[in-house]
C-alpha cells in the first residue's frame, strides 16, 4: 500500500514537471523578454509597486490547517523573503535549511519569510513533520507557478525565491536553488 502511495505521489510529480516543462515551451517568448518582467536571476528589481506584485499581496492562500492566510495583512510593511518550492523538487528541499536559518537570522531585524508550497497539503504535511521550518508557509497549489511567473519566474521552474522591499516592491528574484550566502549578500546590498 505505501509502495503505491509513494508511486501515485512520484507519478503527480512526473505530470506537475511534465506540464512545467510544456509551459515553459509555450512561454519562451516571455523568457526571451524578461527584461520587461524585471530583474532577472539574483539582480535587483526597483520601481513601484507594480502589477504583478500587487496580484501576490491581493492573493489568498491556505495554511496547513485550511486557514486563509493573507499577505496583505500579515506581512506587508516590512522586508520579505518569498520561496516558491515543492516537496518533489530537489534544489527545494536542499535549499530550505538555508532559508530556514535566513530566518532564524534576519528575523530580529524586520525580515520576513514566507514558504508557498506548489504542492498538494497532504504531502507538505508529511515533509514538515520530517523537515520543521520554523517560517510561515502556506499553499499555493499548482496556480501557484502561474503567479511566480507573475513575479519574474518567465521559465516557470522551482525553486523560485523574490524579496519584497517594505513598500511591498520586489528587489532581488532568484530562479534556482539559493543559499544563505547569497541571501545574506542581498541583504547588504539591498539598503532595506
């Protein structure tokens, strides 16, 4: 029974990459004029707050235990981390010990992180209860690549990571696995 288990979940994720990678075939355009979209991978991103970041502060997502979970209200006004993972990407899991201590780090100094999962809630459970993070996260679901894309994410992949300024503007995006390194050079160089 759990063979199958394991093998229904391994078979969504085969679907779930399966139909990232025809999106991203469709959206070669988009990446070809990401420019437009803003900043590309780990660059700055400056400028009012524009559509798209209005459309991740407008959203509502799930909590784990099926709670409406608002950015607009519970985060905006100060410094935010934002990471788009799942539980069946590998660079996701690797990388979230590292948010988790950009967290425990830059928390005392008005940063925020927020987890979305592009995942189902069953198998989000089942990798906290393994791997705590001690941040928020919440689910976005499958939309939830559609609003990375949103962001900057032009090829639709995960691990995606963006940072909100405290007007609630996008400063630096990443597509790929991150580390607390980095996180914590975009930290110097982004005058929040």
């Amino acid at each position: 029974m759990q063979r199958r288990h394991v093998l229904g979940w391994a078979a969504v994720g085969g679907v779930a990459v399966a139909g990232g990678a025809l999106l991203a075939l469709r959206h070669e355009r988009e990446a070809a004029a990401g420019a437009s979209a803003g900043a590309g991978a780990g660059a700055p991103a400056t400028g009012p707050l524009s559509e798209p970041a209005a459309a991740f502060w407008n959203a509502s997502f799930d909590t784990l235990d099926q709670q409406p979970y608002l950015p607009a209200q519970q985060l905006r006004g100060k410094p935010l981390l934002l990471n788009f993972w799942a539980t069946w990407c590998a660079p996701c899991v690797k990388e979230l010990p590292e948010i988790n201590q950009f967290h425990e780090e830059f928390a005392a100094k008005g940063w925020q992180v927020l987890g979305l999962a592009v995942d189902a809630p069953t198998p989000v459970r089942g990798f906290l209860a393994k791997l705590p993070l001690r941040f928020p996260v919440a689910l976005a679901g499958l939309t939830g690549t559609d609003l990375s894309r949103q962001l900057g994410n032009s090829k639709g992949g995960l691990p995606f990571t963006v940072a909100f300024g405290v007007q609630g503007e996008p400063i630096w995006r990443k597509l790929g696995a991150t580390n607390l390194e980095e996180l914590r050079q975009m930290v110097a160089t982004s005058k929040v």
